[in-house]
C-alpha cells in the first residue's frame, strides 16, 4: 500500500494519506496574538481547508487530539468547536493542557479522518 505526503518539510509532512485515512499534522493558528476562540476558528478554518485538500471533510473525522495551553481555555475552545462539529457526525476526542512550542499557541490540533 503506498504513502502519500502532502505539504512536506524537512521535519513533517502536513498532511499523509495511507490505506484510506489521513493524519494531519498538528494544526494551529498562524497569528499568535489572538485569543482562545479565534485561535479555535483559525486551526478549525485550517483543518478544513488540509482535508479538502486531502480529498475529504469533516463530516469523516475519526479521532481529533486537542492540546490547550490552559485547560481552563477550553469553555472558548467547546464554544467555537460546537458550532463547528455538524450534527451526528461528532469524532472520538481527547482534550488536554500541554506546554506548546510557543507560550502565545493556545490551541493545536491533531487529526485522523477517513477518505470518502
């Protein structure tokens, strides 16, 4: 079965396909200086545009990680994320606090989704 990469850096590739899933590399916001609930919008704005990419939707995704810099951010994170998630197609979900690679990163996502 064959691999495909997406996006590919010298450190990770953004976006991989293999036997009819794809992973997505941890997503997040490219401004910084937003709060909790942009910070959701913008990672949640960036997971959608990578699966599309990849040939599919969230209305696929299998299983999502979020790590929030702040467990107490995630009221702003669920607020963003429930208007986001369509109705019945909620994935299996973890949430929680990490250190992030920057201390202005509220919010990075994971992702495992299914082809169509």
């Amino acid at each position: 079965m064959s691999i495909q990469r997406l996006r590919t850096e010298p450190r990770l590739s953004e976006i991989v396909i293999h036997n009819g899933t794809v992973y997505l590399a941890g997503q997040l916001d490219e401004n910084h200086s937003d709060g909790i609930e942009a910070q959701t919008k913008a990672t949640l704005d960036s997971i959608d545009a990578f699966l599309a990419e990849a040939g599919t939707d969230k209305t696929r995704i299998l299983s999502i990680t979020i790590f929030l810099k702040n467990i107490d951010d995630r009221d702003g994170m669920n607020k963003v994320w429930d208007a986001w998630v369509p109705a019945g197609h909620s994935p299996a979900r973890a949430c929680v606090e990490a250190k992030l690679y920057s201390a202005d990163v509220l919010v990075e996502m994971t992702v495992i989704a299914a082809l169509p």
